[in-house]
C-alpha cells in the first residue's frame, strides 16, 4: 500500500544514524591506524578488564537500587485518584527538563568533603563522610539521574492493568498481598524488563557522572571510551572495539534478561 | 420452601449525587437462580456488585445467611463472580487460573494438596467441556471457551452463590442459546444459588426461577417468569418483557374493562369503581375475526412475515396494535378483532403510563436495528472454533 512511503523518512534516519555509525564502529574495531585489517584493538583491550567489570558491577547496583525505589513509587503513584496521579508525574519527570551536567554538578556540591551533606552532619555534630570520588558517589549520581526511567515503565503497566482482574482475584479470595503478589507483580514485570533496560544501558555506558563524582581512580568504560576519541590517548580504533565489545555485552544481558522474562514482550526495547 | 441466603434491605446507592439504586428490598432462596433483569443503568449491575462485596451500599444492609456481611471484604465471602468481560489472567493458562482459588485459599480448613487441586481442576475442565484446553494460552481461546473458564474458574471453590454479570452478553446468538441451556444445567446439576445480571429478557425468561425486573433503580416487579410475563404490574414491565399492546382503560367493574369506549370482560379484580387503569393485551392474544363478529375494528397497515406468524399491525381509531396470527390479512383490509377474558391483564396507572405499548412508530426494521445492537463481533469465527 502507499502508506508504507510514510516510514520512508524514518528509514533514511535509521540508515544515516543508526546503522552507519554501528558499521563504522565495526570497521574502526578491525582495523588498524594504518588502515590494516587487524584483532590488536581486542587484545589490548586485557588491560581493562578491570573498568569492564566495575562499569558492570556499577551499572547492576544501580539498576537494583533503582528497582527497589522505582518500583514502590510507581505502585503508590498507581493507586493514587488521577489528578494527584498527574501532579506526581510531573514531580518526577520535573528533574528531567533541567540540564544532566548541572543536576550532575550540583550532586558535587552536595557530595563535597566540604559540601552540604558534610556541613549538614557536622551541624548536627556527626563525624563527616568521604563519597565524593568513591564508587558510591557513583552510584547516587546513576540512582539519581536515572530512576525516573524505571519509575515511568513500571508505572504505565501497572496502571494499565484491568481493575476487574483484581476483582476477580479478591471474588476468588485473594487479600490484598496476595492480589499483589498472584496477579499485579507478574502482570508489571513487563514494565520492570523495560525500566532495567531503560537504567541500564545508559548506566553501564556513562562517562559524565564517573568524571564528575568519581574522580580520576573510578575509570568507567564510558570514560575510557571517551579518552580515546577526545582524550590525551588518541585511538578510535581501541574506542570504537571497547565499544564494540561492551554493546555485545549488553545485547546478551538484555537477550537473556527476556528470555527469562517470559511473556514480557513488551519489555523487547532493543 | 429453601431457605433464605441472601437479603438486601433497604439498600440505596449513591454516585456523585446520582442515586443508581433506590431502596432495593430483595430475597435470595438457597438453589434459586434468580435474575436481575432491566436496561442499562437500572442499578441491575450494582445490586450484584453490592452482593460480591465490590461496593457497598450507601445505605441499608446486606444480609449472608442472616449475617450482616456490609463490611466483609469481598475476599472473605462465599460467593464467586463471573465477570462480565470475563477478567482471566493473561499471565496463566487455562489450568492455573481455575486453580487460582484452589491455590490460594484454605477449604474445609486446611490447604488442598496438589493432587486435590489438580482432581478438582480436571473435574471442573470436564463440566465446562474444556478438557484438552488446560495448558492453553486463555487470551487465545475463544469467547465462548473464555467464559467456560471463566465459569470453571468460580465453581471449582464450590460458592454458596455464583453472581453472573452479563456472562453471555459477548457472544453470538447461537452460542449464546447453547450457553443458556449449559448453565441451566450447570446450576441444576451443582444445586449452586445463580443470581444473573441480563438485560435479555428471553434470555431471563427461559433460565430463572425468580425474575427481579428492574428501571431507575428501582425493583419493579419480582415474581416466576410466567408472573411476570401474565401479570405485569405495570406498563414499564409489561413493555420490557416480550411485546405488548397498552391501552387507557377503565375499570368499570371487577371483571369488566372498558377500552376505547367498549366493555371487555376480563379476568382482573379489586380496582376501584371507574377506576382508570393501563391495559395489556398481548400479541398473541388477539383473534382475528369478521368485521361483523369483531369487538373492535381496524384497518391493517402493515404486515411482516415472521416465519411462525405475521406480524400485522392494526389501526384503531389512530391507536396502532401490533398482533400476531398465523392468518394473513392484506394491507389496507378492514379487520374485527375479538380477545378473550383471559388475554387482557388490567393494571393501575404509574409512572410508565403512556409511555410504552403503541406500535405507530412500528417498522419492520425496527427488529433488525435491535438486532443489530447485539455487535457483530466474532460472529462467525466463534462457531466455528467452537464446534471444533
């Protein structure tokens, strides 16, 4: 039919966007500065083994940290009347519209040796804390920055559940944890596959929050994939094969993060 | 005489300041199948949702067994619901979600074993006819096998009292005639209280014990289907159920009505002397006969083959009767009508007077248009899977 020339400009975008940078991701990853087709970028990659994993490592906490949060609040936010239900929203997405570095910039000054948490805790006559350029520093700027893409998914399941099914639960006997348990947990998990996918992938990918609140010793990949386009360590043959490895990485989590999710299909966001 | 399980006094319910049921006063029998009947909006719904325990009524009491049971969550009472859009979980097969209650309850006071669970899930699969279907995906059955499960999903915990919300309201004619029958048989064989939400009155006729007529929020009439059907109390009634012909009278005597300015003997008693009073005369009641030997005469309008009988509608004197014979009579023809005692029911005046029982506006379109309403969703796609 001639509707299907509609999605013509959306497959020029795709091509031009999407598909060429993957290509040419591919072909810097085997290749060599002298243009020669080579494995090198995959085996110097042995020496950051360590980033791969505290990257990882990172990104898992706070997608878990985002879950136990996350999920809660769009349970309540579900249960609330409409108009609260909208004003709520608001109050989470609010956050967004504001510049990431800035909101990231101002978790510096709170997270300071000499910032406010400290000053705060010094106040009330608490021994101050050291987060700033910690792992944990990290991980509240991730938990932060991040969780109201977990919020939102799980929330627009749950409220899209048909409130005859928790009828039909109570008529059959059920109270109200076993309602939640039998019939509204298994019908959101979908909104949770996409709110862990949502938090997840940029989590393990990102290079600004390291920088900014971990300081120079908690190298991620998403900074040291920057070094090598950006920094002093010029080589986007090395980046582009980091990057190349971590996306494989990724696409297996998420593969195997739907396969036992099963009958999640919505949560398929790759 | 059974006894008495459930009872509804005075109870009135308020939305937003929109009153959907005025003091319903209502017994429920042990093994009655017994049918909320009314137009959308009647409060038919609501009634049945006052009973599961979804609502609760803004005033009055709800009564189990002679206990007041208006706070008892619906969790706690022994009763099971078949939805009106059947509500099945997505997420479970056939087997788990009639297991469902099975799983999660005590019965007789202890957790059923697997084996129990799994004997009595069986049993229900065989009554329902679904046996075969227990590892099915539900959101790929049909409607009619949806409401089976449905169905399976509440009698496996053995309720007192089964409430049935328009259960066959989503399904094609035919196997909406053929589901009738199983649920009588269902309610007969299980000797389960059925208290049924419809707004079909054939469908209300042919299954219940008790019908409960109902508009505004209002019980109009409660009583057998023959009651109900012979003896309306009011036109309202007497037009939601089957067809029916209402004319001014007045009652000039027990036993002598007069309409349209001539005396009928009937059958009816008790009214005062010259009282006023709507007139039912059914279609069916009405004999035609020769001009010379008619009570009344009237000139045919239009006639409408149905098969079993011509729909004829005749003029009076501008007043339209719709009557059903099985002898034809042209159009434009002159006709003598003669009803025997039996065929008039009197009733008082009511609010409903003169709103209903004229048949000027009568077009044989008319059936196919109410028809129609029915949706044609699934039509014929439903048979078949369903004789597959």
């Amino acid at each position: 039919m001639k509707l299907k020339y509609l999605s013509a400009p959306y497959i020029v975008w795709m091509a031009l966007f999407v598909v060429a940078p993957v290509i040419i991701v591919v072909v810097y990853a085997f290749t060599s500065a002298a243009g020669e087709f080579t494995f090198d970028n995959f085996a110097k990659m042995g020496g950051y083994v360590s980033v791969f994993s505290r990257s990882f490592l990172l990104a898992i906490i706070s997608t878990a940290i985002c879950i136990i949060i996350g999920y809660p609040v769009a349970y309540i936010l579900s249960k609330e009347r409409a108009r609260q239900q909208r004003i709520l929203i608001m109050l989470i997405m609010l956050p967004m519209w504001m510049n990431f570095l800035l909101r990231t910039y101002a978790w510096m000054s709170i997270l300071e040796n000499t910032g406010l948490l400290n000053r705060l805790l010094t106040l009330l006559g608490l021994p101050a804390v050291n987060i700033i350029n910690t792992p944990t520093a990290i991980v509240i700027g991730m938990v932060y920055n991040f969780l109201p893409f977990m919020i939102l998914p799980i929330y627009s399941v749950i409220v899209k559940i048909d409130r005859s099914l928790i009828e039909a639960a109570q008529d059959l006997g059920a109270n109200a944890v076993t309602v939640f348990r039998r019939v509204i947990f298994p019908l959101s998990l979908p909104g949770v596959f996409s709110g862990i996918t949502m938090v997840f992938v940029p989590a393990v990918s990102t290079f600004v929050i390291s920088q900014l609140l971990g300081g120079g010793a908690n190298m991620l990949l998403g900074d040291l994939i920057e070094m090598q386009f950006l920094g002093a360590a010029y080589n986007p043959h090395l980046g582009s094969a980091i990057a190349l490895v971590m996306m494989v990485i990724v696409m297996i989590c998420m593969w195997l993060m739907n396969k036992f999710g099963a009958g999640g299909e919505e949560a398929v966001m790759l | 005489m059974a006894k008495e399980l459930i009872r509804l006094r005075d109870c009135t319910m308020v939305f937003d300041d929109d009153v959907v049921l005025n003091k319903i006063n209502l017994s429920i029998k042990d093994n009655e199948f017994l049918t909320l009947l009314g137009p959308s909006g009647c409060g038919k719904t609501t009634t049945l949702r006052i009973i599961g325990g979804f609502v609760k009524p803004t005033s009055g009491d709800v009564f189990f067994n002679g206990v007041r049971i208006n706070d008892v969550p619906p969790h706690k009472r022994t009763v099971n619901t078949v939805f009106q859009k059947y509500a099945l979980f997505p997420h479970l097969d056939v087997y788990e979600n009639i297991a469902f209650g099975l799983r999660i309850n005590r019965h007789e006071g202890r957790r059923l074993s697997k084996d129990e669970i799994h004997s009595r899930v069986m049993e229900m699969l065989e009554i329902v006819s679904l046996k075969g279907f227990e590892h099915r995906d539900v959101t790929s059955l049909s409607g009619g096998q949806q409401q089976r499960v449905a169905i399976a999903r509440a009698l496996v915990n053995r309720p007192k009292v089964l409430l049935l919300d328009e259960p066959l309201g989503a399904l094609d004619l035919r196997l909406r005639k053929d589901m009738q029958i199983e649920l009588k048989r269902i309610q007969e064989a299980t000797g389960i209280t059925f208290v049924y939400v419809t707004h079909d009155q054939e469908e209300a006729l042919s299954m219940s014990d008790t019908v409960v007529v109902m508009d505004g929020g209002v019980i109009q009439q409660i009583g057998t289907p023959e009651d109900i059907y012979n003896e309306p109390v009011n036109a309202f009634v007497a037009d939601f159920i089957g067809e029916s012909n209402i004319v001014d009278g007045i009652m000039i005597e027990d036993g002598v009505v007069e309409i349209f300015g001539k005396k009928f003997a009937c059958l009816d008693a008790g009214f005062a002397p010259n009282e006023p009073v709507d007139v039912v005369i059914r279609p069916e009641d009405v004999d035609i006969v020769d001009i010379k030997d008619g009570m009344l005469t009237g000139t045919v309008t239009n006639v409408t083959f149905k098969g079993v009988h011509y729909d004829v509608i005749v003029d009076f004197k501008g007043f339209k009767w719709l009557i059903q014979t099985t002898d034809y009579c042209p159009v434009n023809s002159r006709i003598g009508i003669k009803i025997d005692p039996d065929g008039i029911h009197v009733m008082h005046k009511s609010q409903y007077s003169g709103m209903f029982g004229d048949y000027s506006s009568y077009s044989a379109e008319y059936e196919e248009i109410s028809d129609a309403e029915l949706g044609p969703e699934e039509t014929v796609s439903e048979d078949k899977l369903y004789e597959a």
